[in-house]
C-alpha cells in the first residue's frame, strides 16, 4: 500500500502548475479582465461562459452553477479521479518526484486510473511496435490501399495486435502489470482457457482523450477467419467512456478552438484523411452514435457561445448515414454555432475520396457544406413522389415541422419557402403547415417544463483538498446562511471589490494597507467572516498558497464565496493593477475615517465648552484622520 504524499510536495507541484494549462486542455478559455480567463463550464450546460479561471491565485469558479476549486478538485471533478491520483498525474506532467510517507513510497495503489493508463501506454508502445514486423503486412497493405503511408500510420500511432492469444498479456505482465490492471483497462478477456488478448489480428488506433492520454483502442479485423465485428473497441472502463470520447480530439482541438469549427467524420480513417488533407479539424466518434455528451464535449473545446462557429458533419449515403443524419439532427440546436453537412461527391466518403481525387477534392467537399435545415429538408422532401399532388403534399407536411424547429424567424420564413419550392407546395399553404407545427412544438415543450421544474444546482461543496484525500463533506444542519452581496449597495459593492484584490492580487495591496482595512467594520455578515479570515492569515499574505489559507480558515460553507471572490473578473479597464488594487481598498479605509471623523464631530458638538482638554483631543484626532485621508487620495 501506497503511503501519503508529503504536503510539501502536494504543495510544490501546485504551485508549478498552471491551473489554465490544465483546464485548457478540457475548455477553450479566452480572456475575461485583468488576469482572467472565461469559458463555457465542463459541469454544466450553459449557453454564455461563465467559467472563470484565475491562474494568479490557481484556481476556477463557475457563476452559473457554484462549481469551483483549485487544479487538483477541478481533475478530481472532471475526470473523476482520487486526490492522489490528481496529485500523481501533475507531478507526473511537470517531472516533479513525489515523497511518500506511512508506506511503500510508491505511487498509489494498483488499479487505479493511473496504472490504466500507465498499462494503455505500454500497449500502444507494443501495438506500434508490431506494425513493422511480418505478420504485420496485411495491416500495412489495408493501410496503404487506403492512402496512408509509414509516416501517416506513425503520426496517429496506428499499431498491430499479433494473432497471438496472449502475447500482450505476457509483454505487460512482464513490465510489472497484474492481470487485474489489465482486465480493468480492457486489455485482456477472461475464457474457458484463462486470459486472452482482447485484440489479435488486427490493425489498432490509439484512441487518446483531450490531454493526449491513450485511454482505449479501436482495432479494425483484417483476417478472413476473424468472426468478430468489423470495429472492436475498448469496453467501458474507469477511463474509457465512448459516449464521451472523440477520435482525434487530442490532434484536433487547438484547431478547433482556433478556428471555430469542427468536421465530424465516422471512421479513424476518415480522420485520418482530412487531417492529411488539411481538414485539421476532424474528429469521430468511437464506436457509438453522436451524442449529447459529445456535443458537450465540442462546445467546451471551441468555446461555442455565438453563432460565429461552425459544425460540419459527414455523412455515408446509406442508411445508416440518414438515420446518423437524423440523430445529429436531433441534438442540432444544443449548439450555438450553425450546424452544416458535407456529402462526397458519388457519396464518397473523405478516406475514398482522398484516395480516388486527391487532398484538394476532400477541401472542396467540406467547402461546399450545406446548411444541415436544408440537408434535412431535401432528405424528407426526396422520400416522396412529387409528380402527384398526394405526394407533393406529404412532403411539404413531413418538411413542416423541421421548419418549424427553427428559431429565428426570418431563417425560418426562408427555409419555409425552400421547403414550398423543393416540394411544388403552395406557399401559404407551407407557412400555414409551419405554423401549426411551430405551435405543436410550444405546446410540448410546455408540457414538458410544467412539473418539471429543475431546482437550483446551488454552490460546489467546500471539500478543501489541502491534503492527500482529505476532502470533507459538508454537514448540512451546520452550514451557516451564507448572505450574497447586494451589488445596489455601493457600501457592500465596496466590501466585495476589497475582498476581491485582497485575495487576488496581495502583493500590490500590501500588508499594511491590509491590515488598517480588515479593521474596518463590514456591512455583510459574509464579508465580515471573510475579512476575519484574511486578518487571521495577515502575515502569510505574500506567501504561496494565500487563498487556500483563508478558506481553511473560513467557518463550513464559506468556502465557494471565498473562491468565487478569489475568481472574479477584476474590470478590463484596470491597466495599472498595483494603482486599481490600491484604490479599491483606499476606498474602503477612507468610508470607514469618514465614519470616525462623523461620529469624532457629533461627540464634540456635545461637549461642553469648558471640557478644554477633551475638547482639544477630539479636534487632534479629527485632524488626524483628515491627514490621513489626505494621504489616501494622495498616493
């Protein structure tokens, strides 16, 4: 058993990473302020970003959902992994060699996501290996009727799994991994004659996630006497979630957030052939239909939140490919960015069209897209004999309600018209049929909201990750009410901007400054307790780990506001942070000497004359505080 990691490495390598390297290979950040990056959030739908990450203070905070935490929660989180094994991971990805205590001094234990992949990179690295041998040459001859060469093969890791029952089996048992890591990972099954090769015999592609991680395979059969399916991927494993996976996104996804598009192809060697003919932008599935969870996926990567993006799908001309249609169809409107389809010529697909016309060909194909309303209505309206007046009403009523789904309503009267034309319909009979169609649809989505309302995905529990799998929840009947600020109060609007560069910004705030404004008295109980906080942990202020201090010190259930606060965009206008930081908390100091120096004038207008002394004091101490603003608004 693994001992625990010594806490001044787990806060080493936190303090070497940088937290947006790591969202940003799951989130498409752009800039939101000084210092701060927005994106669309990986834990919920959201339409708008409001996502931020703040690698200053190394940590994240969704103000849609409450979401938040620093480097290590968010892989905790998202990729659902042990404290531990995001620590392991990080020190991993930066070189760091981790310390244990209480144990082995190894890393975690065995089965663990960690070792999966661990065991999927060595079977890669075996895979690849085999490509070259001689019983390999059937793979490399499907590979090179189809266009793709050695180079081609190695830039996508293609492989060869020997016909071997258990050669991989032994080649990773003899590198240190136990059958039950390799049955987790899907590497090996279990028969009659013990464990076996899950692959044998076949062409293999690495399929990685968004870091590049090699998380499963997918193996194509080659041999006459192989009776397995066609594609054989990875079954479902701790690190391999098909309905979450896209082939190629690891090459694909600087592109894709670059440019704002995505080209969504149905094969490895699809992908393999528009990104050799320039399309670096495509990506498959694995194995299953397109998805809601692969939308989410695509979205998150190019941060779609405008209708300035583009998703292009391709399509096989069979059947299969119209009901592929028809599904994509269906998820259509989850996206923002305008959806479009791409059909080959002679219905090519791009793997054949790049080996029967050339690169250019598989260019000109995703150039010529169509918008997927106008796919989607040529496909119904062809199902029907428009040489009868039976069938060209049919087919204007079944294009109807695709119409209907449209939002906008000028593109909707337009593709209302298209609909008319395609069809031979009448066009007021067609709008009429849009419509009553528009209507149907409201009527259902009402009935599907009224009892159905979605209670509020209220702020991410406070587990506080300062220690190897310390995370605690949090006991409900405890947590105290915490109060929001209300932002039309200019007094706690002023409390929150303080909080707000205390935590983000410490060193251009200063110690002192800092300490002369934790004494002010705050109008928001939450502030207060947060302020009380930061008072605590005065004298670490400049200190590594900052934020995560105060939070430690915060009462139960404060935690997501001080890392909201911790997160928040800082305005855009701030070009001099040290001055911006400085000013805000001046503020805050010069409210609370003008609330001295008041209540200094009300107890001196009730002073007796003759109480000579006191008197004097009073005014010394009232000049005193209108030096020191004076000062104030003089830095």
């Amino acid at each position: 058993m693994a001992g625990r990691i010594r806490q001044s490495d787990i806060e080493e390598v936190k303090a070497r990473t940088n937290i947006a390297d790591i969202v940003g290979d799951y989130v498409s950040l752009k800039s939101a302020g000084v210092g701060s990056l927005k994106g669309l959030c990986p834990f919920h739908d959201e339409k708008s970003p409001s996502f931020t990450v703040r690698s200053a203070v190394g940590r994240y905070h969704c103000f849609g959902c409450g979401e938040g935490g620093d480097v290590y929660e968010f892989l905790q989180k998202l990729d659902h992994v042990s404290f531990t094994e995001a620590v392991e991971r990080l020190a991993a990805r930066i070189g760091y060699q981790l310390r244990y205590e209480d144990g082995t001094g190894g890393p975690s234990e065995h089965g663990n996501r960690a070792r999966i992949l661990a065991a999927n990179g060595a079977a890669e690295e075996f895979f690849r290996s085999k490509l070259g041998s001689p019983e390999a040459e059937i793979g490399r001859r499907f590979l090179g009727e189809r266009g793709f060469d050695a180079i081609a093969a190695g830039r996508f890791g293609v492989g060869f799994a020997p016909k071997s029952w258990d050669e991989l089996t032994k080649h990773l048992r003899s590198k240190g991994f136990t059958t039950e890591e390799l049955t987790t990972a899907g590497l090996v099954s279990q028969g009659d004659r013990g464990v076996y090769d899950r692959f044998r015999g076949r062409l293999i592609w690495p399929i990685r996630d968004v870091t590049g991680q090699t998380i499963g395979f997918g193996a194509r059969r080659l041999l006459d006497d192989d009776k397995g399916p066609k594609y054989l991927n990875t079954p479902e494993t701790p690190v391999y979630k098909k309905a979450q996976v896209l082939y190629g996104l690891d090459l694909a996804k600087r592109d894709v957030s670059k440019l704002d598009q995505v080209v969504v192809v149905e094969g490895y060697t699809d992908v393999m052939a528009c990104h050799l003919a320039g399309i670096t932008t495509a990506v498959a599935t694995c194995g299953t239909a397109f998805g809601v969870d692969h939308i989410k996926v695509i979205r998150r990567i190019m941060g779609d939140d405008n209708s300035q993006g583009s998703v292009i799908f391709t399509f096989d001309p069979d059947a299969a490919g119209q009901k592929a249609a028809t599904r994509a169809f269906g998820e259509e409107q989850r996206f923002s960015a305008q959806t479009y389809v791409a059909v080959g010529p002679e219905g090519l697909d791009p793997c054949d069209l790049r080996l029967a016309k050339g690169d250019d060909a598989v260019r000109r194909m995703i150039d010529a897209k169509k918008p997927m309303f106008e796919f989607m209505i040529r496909q119904v309206v062809e199902k029907y004999d428009l040489d009868t007046v039976e069938g060209r009403t049919s087919a204007m009523r079944s294009g109807a309600p695709i119409v209907a789904t449209i939002r906008d309503p000028a593109s909707q009267n337009g593709y209302a018209r298209e609909l008319a034309r395609l069809s031979g319909a009448d066009l007021q009979d067609t709008l009429r049929a849009v419509q009553a169609a528009r209507r149907g649809e409201q009527r259902a989505e009402q009935r599907g909201q009224t009892g159905n309302g979605q209670g509020s995905n209220g702020q991410g529990g406070n587990g506080n990750a300062s220690g190897a799998g310390n995370g605690q929840a949090d006991g409900a009947a405890s947590i105290p009410v915490v109060q929001q600020a209300d932002l039309r109060d200019p007094t706690q609007r002023t409390e929150r901007e303080s909080l707000m560069v205390m935590l983000q910004l410490p060193a251009e705030v200063g110690q002192e400054r800092a300490a002369r404004a934790v004494q002010v008295p705050f109008v928001n109980p939450t502030h207060a307790v947060i302020r009380d906080a930061i008072a605590s942990q005065l004298t670490t202020m400049t200190d590594p780990g900052w934020v995560d201090r105060v939070m430690a010190e915060v009462p139960q259930g404060y935690g997501p506001t001080v890392n909201a606060l911790a997160v928040a965009a800082l305005p855009q206008a701030a070009g001099d942070v040290s001055r911006y930081a400085r000013s805000i908390v001046d503020g805050l100091i010069d409210r609370d000497l003008l609330r001295e120096k008041a209540e200094l004038t009300n107890r001196l207008a009730r002073t007796d004359q003759q109480e000579v002394e006191l008197r004097r004091s009073l005014q010394v101490a009232m000049a005193s505080i209108d030096a020191e603003r004076m000062r104030l608004r003089g830095e």
